[in-house]
C-alpha cells in the first residue's frame, strides 16, 4: 500500500507497510522483505522516524518496529485539518475571483458546462431547465437570494413554474446569463449587465404568467 497522500515516499510507504506486519527487522532484513536498495534505506528509516512511525530498538543489534498505527492517523487528521483551511480559502477565492474579461465565453464539446463558472449569485438566481436536479436546487437553496425555476418537469416537491423545454438550459444569475445547449453540447456564458437585465424581465414576466408545476407521479 502507498500513502504518498500523507507525504511518504514509495520506498517510505514499501518500508512502513512491512514494518506494520512485522514485531521487530533489522535494516538489511528490512531491505530485502520492502525491495528498497539497501544503500537507501537508512535514509527511509530516517524520514520514517522524524514522522513518528518509526521506533528504533536499540541492542547488540539495532533494529525497527512500526510506532502505534494511531500516529498514522494523527498524520491523517493534520492532513484534514489542511485541506479544511484550503477549502475555506477557495471559498473566499470564489468570492473575489474576477474571472476572464470577455463578456461572452464558448465552451464546446463533453462537461461544456463545467468549464464555465458562474460567480455565486449575491441577489438573484432564476433558471430555465428541461428538468430539476434535486441536489442543484438544494445547492441554491443554501444561499439567501431569490431563487425561481421554470421547467419543463418536476418529479420533486420543488416550488417551480412551468414551461415547455426540449433540452435548453438558462441561468441569469445577477450580472450573469448562461446559456446550455443540450443538443450541441455547447454552453455560453454572458456577463453583460444589460443583457442580464433584460433576460431577468422576460423570465419574470414569463414566469408570473406560468401555472405552477407540480410533482409528477413516477409510474
């Protein structure tokens, strides 16, 4: 087993793994059970020790033994608490990012969508779907905007409004229109303010004249 995600080396983790299974090894039997040269394994055996996984029993013979498997998990904890920062603070990135300066981006071909992105909506959030992603309204639903849906389906008790749709998807999110075409795999994305404000007034008034949809009966 490898743990390279926790900052050890392969011969690091081809010594620890054997080290675990073993009470007590001497550095040559180490070497030879891991397959790591034995002109590097003291060094392995080093780094093993500045990270706690390591304990040197001294006698007429020096050998190693796997400190307790709970230092591993320290390591791993401190490695979680690292990535909680940096998800905090690509967070805040997701609020200060400016993005490209082109007011319309085309992205073409498989997971289009993905490659465009839309800055989190601060006032309002209005979507035209063919049908509703649960976990995609439960997303919005945690930010404190106006969030309205037109669809052409709804098979959850979702608030949304009617429209027919045969595979278009739009999203005019403040100064942000995006635009997903099923069928060519195309996506656009329109960060103009005029055109923002114009597409908001056509949903709105589109949508205060559509009949609620309600939840469709799954046969």
């Amino acid at each position: 087993m490898e743990f390279k995600e926790l900052g050890l080396t392969q011969n690091e983790s081809k010594a620890y793994t054997i080290l675990l299974k073993t009470e007590s090894i001497s550095a040559s039997e180490l070497s030879k059970e891991s397959k790591v040269p034995y002109g590097r394994i003291y060094t392995v055996l080093e780094s093993l020790e500045s990270k706690g996984l390591v304990v040197v029993i001294d006698g007429p013979s020096k050998k190693y033994s796997a400190s307790d498997p709970i230092k591993l998990q320290e390591i791993i904890d401190n490695k979680m608490k690292d990535l909680m920062k940096i998800n905090d603070e690509v967070k805040n990135y997701k609020n200060i990012y400016a993005g490209s300066k082109e007011s319309v981006i085309v992205a073409k071909g498989k997971g289009s969508s993905s490659k465009i992105i839309l800055k989190e909506p601060r006032q309002f959030s209005y979507h035209i779907k063919k049908g509703i992603d649960i976990q995609f309204v439960k997303r919005k639903l945690d930010k404190n905007v106006d969030l309205k849906i037109l669809a052409a389906s709804n098979e959850f008790k979702i608030d949304a409004r009617k429209i027919p749709n045969e595979g278009a998807e739009v999203s005019i999110v403040d100064e942000q229109v995006s635009i997903k075409l099923e069928n060519t795999s195309t996506t656009i994305l329109i960060k103009d303010q005029a055109f923002s404000k114009l597409m908001k007034e056509l949903f709105i008034k589109y949508y205060i004249q559509s009949e609620q949809l309600i939840e469709d009966k799954k046969k």
